[in-house]
C-alpha cells in the first residue's frame, strides 16, 4: 500500500535530510525520534514527500515530539544557506538552534519572560549618538548595514536603548548579540533598566529550563527583545526587526566546534 516518506535532519556528518517512512505527514520544523544506525536520535523534519508504493525497506519516524513546528521557514532558509556556505551540516546548523534540553527530546516549557523597568533615561544623547540614531532610522522597512564606532564609554548602549525603543514602538521585535557570556548580565542591566516591553537571555550557562522557556518566549514572539551569544542567532523571532551586535569585531561569533558559522556574517545574511 502507499507509504509516506518524509525528509529528516538528523545530527552528523550528512550532506542532505534523511528519508524516513511516516504514518501521515508531519509539518516541517517539528521533532520526531527516529533510528540512525544502531541508536535513536532526535531529528527535525523537513518536507513530506508524495505518498508512494516502494519495495525498499525505509526505517519509520519512532515519535513525533511537538504539536507545532519549532523552527520557521526563514531558520529554514537561513541554515540552508549556511550549511553551504560554510561546507558544514545543515542538520547540526539546525538542531544548534534549540536549546539543550530541545536537543534532548524534553517537552517545549511555557515561555518566561522579564519586564523591563521603564526608567527614565539618566542621559542628554550628544550629536553624535543622534546622527547614528537618525541615519539608523531613515533606513526603517528595507535592508541596511551599520557599523557604529566608538571608544567604550562614548555611549554605544545609549544608541542601542533608544532603537529598541523605537524598533518595540513599531510592534517589532529585537535581537541583541553578545560575544561573551560574561557580558550578558551587564548588557541585560542597562537595556532593561529603560526598556519598556520585555526580555529574554539565551546562553548555554543558563539553566536548561530557562534556556528552553526563552526560545519559547521569542519564537512565539512573547518577547520584545532577546539578547544572548552567537547561537541566539537562529533562535525564530517572527517579528524580528532589529539585529544588534556588540563589539561586532570580536571572533567569539566564529563557531569552531561542531557546525562552523559566524554569527556576525550570519546575522547580516
């Protein structure tokens, strides 16, 4: 009789998704456990393929984990392009974009999110910062590139508060990029101290569960602004509007274990 077969990201060192046999279609973005060799790994699905009569055998989808997609379209796309350009597997790309416990199988948590404090900024922004924040703004709704410089201190952050505030404002969401975990609390302090709507953190120091409610929070665009290091970067954010990166210069965006990608690069594609 008619079988379905669907495509499968697995982890390793594959070319291409995987073929597997279903008992129905499963939409694409979501986690099934199926065999790969002698042991059973959590993988994403890709595309259904047209159901078929075929005498070669096809090992089966053992669970389907999820309801509802956890990657969108545009994860999709954006690992695709990766996996080639960089020459590394685009099932590591993707799997890398959820958090630990994701990656295990556990059930997607309820999102968590913090609010921001609302006060008023303590600072006259000087000419410089409002050049940068007005060119900034008159490329609103299409693709643009900036480099914004500065010695430390010259107020880099006071820039960063008043885009998110007008990126939030137009019902949009912001993703701010870090290269070190150790510069998260920091960078999280002064955004949120200002900020009127709410934040996420992703690192892979934070706790599985909160990790988990995080990428929750902003793939179901709960949260205005996620700030985390490079791997924030293929966290779904469907109404994202602003891409920050501080201290854009620094090689900590490389990734040089397992799936190679440089988020700094990455994140302007």
């Amino acid at each position: 009789m008619p079988r379905i077969f669907l495509k499968v990201f697995v982890p390793g060192p594959f070319s291409g998704a995987l073929t597997y046999q279903a008992e129905s279609p499963i939409d694409r973005g979501m986690r099934v456990r199926v065999p790969l060799g002698h042991r059973e790994v959590i993988g994403l699905t890709d595309e259904t393929l047209p159901a078929c009569d075929v005498t070669e055998e096809t090992k089966p989808v053992l669970e389907v984990l999820d309801q509802a997609p956890l990657l969108s379209a545009d994860i999709f796309r954006l690992t695709a392009f990766a996996a080639d350009y960089y020459h590394t597997p685009q099932g590591d790309l993707l799997l890398t974009a959820l958090p630990t416990a994701l990656r295990k199988g556990k059930p997607c948590p309820p999102p968590r999110i913090e609010t921001g404090l609302e006060q008023a900024p303590n600072y006259a922004l000087h000419p410089e910062q409002i050049a940068a924040i007005e060119a900034i703004h008159q490329a609103a709704g299409r693709f643009a590139c900036f480099l914004l410089q500065g010695v430390t201190g010259s107020g880099k952050t006071q820039v960063f508060s008043e885009l998110i505030a007008s990126t939030i404002a137009k019902g949009q969401q912001v993703l701010l990029l870090v290269p070190e975990i150790g510069l998260t609390g920091q960078m999280v302090t002064r955004i949120q101290a200002q900020l009127r709507g709410s934040l996420v953190v992703s690192h892979s120091n934070l706790a599985e569960g909160a990790r988990a409610r995080a990428f929750a929070a902003a793939s179901h665009g709960l949260a205005d602004v996620l700030i985390g290091t490079r791997s924030a970067l293929l966290t779904p954010m469907p109404k994202l509007g602003l891409i920050l990166i501080d201290e854009e210069h620094d090689s900590a965006y490389k990734n040089q274990e397992g799936a190679l990608y440089s988020a700094r690069d990455l994140a302007i594609v």
